[in-house]
C-alpha cells in the first residue's frame, strides 16, 4: 500500500478543524487529498470528493484507488453543491477557491444553513467573505492564519447564526484570528504576517481615497489601521 503522504498547511488547517465521523463534502477536491488523508488517518468515515471538472475528478478516482479508499470515498460531478444531496454532507470544505467563488457556491444551496459545519479557505478576499457570511447570518466558530508557499491565509470554521462579535469593526478584516481557544492555537509568525498583509493593503487603498480627496473614506481607513496596528502591538507584547 502506498505511503500516506503530507498535507500542505493550507489543507492541515482545513483537515483540523474537521470533527471525527462526520459526512464530509469536499467541494473542489482537484486531486482528493483532503478526504483521502481523513479517512486513512480515521478521523471520518465517509466523504465525497466533488468537483466541476471530469479531469480533476479522474486525478482523484486515481489517488483514491491507489491508497484504497474506494469503499469510504466516492466522487461527484458537480458545479458546487448542485449534485450533492444534504442527507451526505455535515461538514463542508471549500478550499482554495477565491471569495466570490465561495460566496457563489453558499448562495446556490439554501440547505447549507440547516446545521451545518463549513470550512472555507479563501485564496482571495477574505474580508468580502467574511462580510457576505455576516450579513447572511453565519458565524466564524474559529479561524486560523496560516502561512503556505510562503503567502499568507486564513481557514474559517462557520455554522449558521449570529455573532455579537462580528459587530467588533476588525471583523472583515481579521475575523477570529486572534480569538481562538487552546484547541485551535495561533501560529505566531501567521497570525503577524496575516494581520502585516492587512495593514498593507489598507494602506493601499487608503492612497487611493487621498487621490480622489474622499475624506470620510480616509477617516475610516485610518481609524482600521490604528485598530489593526494596535492588534498587532498587543500580540507582539
């Protein structure tokens, strides 16, 4: 039998914060790996690698025959949640995948608010995704900054319902990072580039309000560097 391989950290994250025995959804599984690595590692039972593509779905059949997890894993031609029906999915992962992608795929299956668990890795704007899971009454459980390839990103944990905390004016632009219990422990070096990255491109756009003179833009833009400045002070002390 083949040697179970490594995860890279972007899917290590995703991998953590799936509970044991669940129905896992892999929504864009391109080559497999994340439910492969659960099922062999015991911590699910059961799982569908999907995908919009008949060529990453064959990568995957492949890689779930070689390490023998035909009977566990089953693959699905899907755009999204289309094809998936909710009595198989109670943890879903979308990883790897921008924001409006992620946003699309949420918005095109109502049953996802019906208890259950998402874990969702944008590889681009987080801070829209954050804002779009606020105003529809998700909540971030958990989140974690993580470094892979040298680029810095985030995992979310989120279930339907309210959160007080997603009133705090940081949230789209850190969500929980920082917030997290023993269980999900913080990278130091992660969370610093994460929040560095931020600052970085708030101070882009706030150029961009200067140029074209919009000074109550220029007032809020600032206000959130100052938050985010002090963030990172407190988590350096």
């Amino acid at each position: 039998m083949a040697r179970l391989f490594e995860l890279d950290h972007r899917l290590q994250c995703c991998a953590d914060m799936v509970s044991c025995d669940e129905n896992l959804v892999d929504v864009g599984t391109d080559h497999a790996y994340l439910p492969i690595w659960l099922v062999k590692t015991g911590k699910i039972k059961n799982a569908i690698a999907a995908d919009i593509n008949p060529l990453p779905l064959q990568k995957a059949l492949n890689n779930i025959v070689k390490y023998k997890t035909q009977n566990e894993i089953k693959i699905t031609l899907s755009d999204g949640l289309n094809n998936i029906s909710e009595k198989d999915a109670s943890t879903i992962v979308i990883a790897g995948m921008g924001a409006d992608s992620i946003i699309s795929i949420i918005k095109s299956c109502p049953w996802v608010k019906n208890n259950k668990t998402l874990i969702l890795q944008p590889m681009t704007s987080p801070e829209k995704l954050r804002r779009f899971l606020k105003d529809n009454l998700f909540t971030i459980i958990a989140e974690k900054a993580i470094l892979s390839s040298g680029k810095s990103y985030s995992v979310m944990k989120v279930c339907c319902g309210y959160d007080k905390f997603s009133e705090n004016i940081l949230y789209p632009y850190i969500g929980k990072i920082c917030q997290n219990d023993d269980i999900y422990y913080d990278d130091f070096s992660a969370v610093t580039t994460y929040i560095e990255k931020e600052i970085k491109n708030l101070n882009n756009r706030l150029k961009g309000f200067i140029n074209k003179n919009k000074l109550e833009e220029i007032d809020n833009i600032k206000n959130i560097i100052i938050k985010l400045e002090e963030v990172l002070t407190n988590y350096y002390d």
